[in-house]
C-alpha cells in the first residue's frame, strides 16, 4: 500500500481560493435560480422512479431524461464488460450522488443505512439488510438477495466519499465475503472547467452536496466497467478485497492507501477541534488578558468555555507554577505541544519573569543563583572560577531541570515513561 497523507484525500472548501472564485460568483444568480426550477422538477423525478417499474427501459430512459434536465448527466465505457452473472457491484465513492448515477445505467439496489420508509428506500434505490444489525446479519441478508432478486447489489467498499484525486480508502470485506463474482466500475466525475465547486467536502452534509448538484450547469458522472473479477481457491477474504483495491486504484491512476473511513470521522473532528481553536483561542486569550467581566461576584458574568489551548496550559502551569500564563499561552500558540513547550521554557528559548506566591522576582529563565534552594534544587552548590567548569554545571543543572519537571508532568498524567 502507498503512504498517503489522509488530508490530501478529502477537499476542505468547496470552493476555490483567489482569481478561480470570480467565475463562481458571477454565475451565483443563474445557479441559485436553476436549483430553484430543478427542486420542483426533482419532485416529479421521484414520483415517477416510484411509479414505473424499475427494470422498464421506459423508466431508464424517462429518468436519464429528467437527470439531464436536473444536470446529471450519466455516460458508460467498456459496456462490453457487463456481465450478469456478477451478482455485487463495487465501486469508488466521491459523491452523494454516485449510487444514483450508477442506477441509471446499471439498475441494482444498495444496502440502505437509513432507517426509511420501504416506499421511500425503493424510489433512492435503497434495500434494508440489517446494515446496523452487524456485520454478519449484513452479509447474510445480502447473500440472501443475491440468490432471490434479479438486481444486483451496489456497494461503496470505502464506506466514505474522498475527493478521488489522489487515493482509494481501504475496502471493507463485506461486499467481498458474498461467494460472487464482483464487477468493479470506475466513477468520475467532471463539471465545467470554469466552475471550480467540490461535489463533496469534509464534514459536509448530504443535502448541501444535492443542492450544489443542482446549482452547477451539469454533472457528468462518466461510468467505466472493468471486468468482473473472481476469488482465487484458497485466497483469503482480506486477499481479495486488496486485490480488488488495487486494480482499481491502479486504473483509476490513484494510490491504494491503508486509510479507512474511520479515519476519515477522526481526521475530520480533528480539523473541526483546529478551526474552533483557531477561532476561539484569540478571543479568549485576549479576554483574559483585558478582562471585561463585572467582577468574580457579579450575577451577569459569564464564564468562558474551555478550549483546547486552556486546558494545555494548566498542564504546563502545573509543571512550571513559577511561569506566568500568559507566557505558556503565547509559546503554545507556536508549538501546539505540551512538552516541546516545557522544553522551550526550560532551555531558556522563551523570556520570561519568574512568578512566585509573594511577589514577582525579575529573572531570565533560568534559576538565579541566590534562589533559595528547594528540597529538589539542582542549583550549583560552589560557583566555579574556570569558565569551563560553569558552562558544564550549567548544562548539567538544565539537563536535571528538564527531566525533573518531564517526570513530574508524567506521573501526574499517567504517562509512561
């Protein structure tokens, strides 16, 4: 598998930065009047996928009809490669609305997540099978259809959409453990070159990426089908949803990369917690610095969230008490460690005052000589004539300091060591 950044696999801003923004927002009238019109013509796109049946040409060629009126458009290459005998469909995931492009050119039914009315789940082409249940109530039920229905089951093996640009999520095994052949089918997507816009973002919501279909002029969904690939005699589950993998990130021109959905919901409630941060920890730093409040006893005080950045500099207060708080804030704006910014206050990279219970002592960062000694000092004892000798007691007092104060900050958060 290629190492893949997880970040280069998703798009944070639907829309493009500088010069490309401009097209975007003089075409903004025409697409917000064109999704108005398509949200009424949507509505009787529904009603007759509910109403004809759903293996008719009529309905196929009615319903490519209206997409293309909607602006999805939907093209197939290497039709010659469809073969009916493959019961699972897999394909790549980069938009909402990839099942429904694939279901206009392939009819089939893809496991439904959504707990839906049945009438609701036939029109987006949803079949319940126990998806929440488990994983072995799915993959019994799935075998199940494939023996008793005539369409054919879709799955998006990544289980979350990417932006396809750079690799493929890791497949889950379900769609593999049926006992079929799996025909695999290439899916990209293309819109016009002037009109930069995601189809989908991290941590965006459905609805806003059907929206934004209908706001673009089109939506080409282009459908590329590969052979249908079979599972050797004695090769393992896990063997063969990697080998699926890579033939079609291989044709897709893409990596195969060991990054799950998973990690997808992590790294996306990471950048979430970064942008609050971002957004909340100047305003709060500087609340704290100039306080506006009516006083510790005043009933309209208010008092301010915890962020990330607070609570990381109590953990260094706690270890350096002697160091102000606004120092350990404005140093952890930078390194966004705890520990580096320990080290950073030890070594004496950052200045700062000494703060005690008493009073304020101007010192630099490092221990004054006549600092009265603690139980745990690693003050020099004698003050050496040669230089030498100074310049090496005071590297060593630093050593001593930095292990010192790393060993208090561990045990006190049960980290080992």
């Amino acid at each position: 598998m290629v190492q893949v950044n997880i970040q280069d696999l998703f798009d944070n801003s639907r829309f493009p930065r500088g010069i490309s923004l401009l097209p975007v927002l003089l075409y903004f009238p025409v697409g917000l009047v064109l999704a108005v019109l398509r949200i009424f013509i949507g509505l009787h796109v529904f009603l007759l996928s509910c109403i004809l049946p759903k293996a008719s040409l009529i309905r196929s060629v009615v319903l490519r009809i209206m997409c293309s009126i909607l602006g999805i458009c939907v093209t197939q290459k290497n039709q010659e490669n469809r073969d009916l005998a493959a019961r699972v469909i897999v394909t790549n995931f980069i938009s909402t609305l990839d099942h429904l492009a694939v279901d206009l050119a392939i009819p089939c039914m893809m496991p439904s997540v959504w707990d839906l009315p049945i009438a609701l789940n036939w029109m987006l082409g949803y079949t319940p099978m126990g998806v929440k249940e488990g994983r072995d109530v799915l993959i019994q039920n799935a075998k199940r259809h494939c023996q008793d229905s005539s369409f054919p089951i879709l799955a998006h093996p990544e289980g979350a959409s990417t932006n396809g640009k750079v690799g493929l999520l890791k497949f889950s095994v379900w769609p593999f453990s049926l006992d079929q052949p799996v025909q695999p089918v290439l899916v990209r997507l293309f819109r016009p070159r002037f009109l930069h816009v995601a189809p989908s973002v991290l941590g965006g919501r459905w609805w806003l990426d059907v929206l934004w279909f209908l706001f673009m002029p089109y939506t080409h969904f282009q459908l590329r089908i590969l052979p249908k690939v079979m599972q050797y005699d004695k090769e393992s589950t896990e063997d063969f949803t990697k080998r699926v993998q890579q033939l079609m990130a291989h044709e897709l021109g893409i990596a195969a990369t060991n990054h799950t959905s998973a990690d997808k919901v992590e790294y996306a409630k990471r950048t979430l917690v970064r942008q609050q941060a971002h957004v909340s920890s100047p305003q709060t730093s500087r609340k704290e610095l100039y306080p506006t409040s009516h006083g510790p006893a005043s009933p309209t005080a208010t008092p301010q969230p915890e962020t990330r950045l607070n609570t990381m500099a109590r953990q260094v207060k706690e270890v350096l008490p002697h160091v102000p708080l606004d120092v350990i804030r404005v140093n952890l704006g930078t390194t966004k460690d705890v520990d580096l910014t320990i080290t950073n206050l030890l070594e004496g990279r950052v200045k700062f005052t000494l703060e005690t219970p008493g009073s304020r002592l101007p010192a630099a960062s490092s221990v004054s000589p006549q600092a009265s000694p603690s139980p745990n000092s690693t003050a020099a004892k004698t003050f050496s004539k040669s230089p030498k000798d100074r310049t090496l007691s005071l590297q060593e007092r630093k050593k001593a300091l930095i292990e010192n104060a790393r060993t208090k900050y561990k045990e006190k958060h049960g980290l080992s060591t």
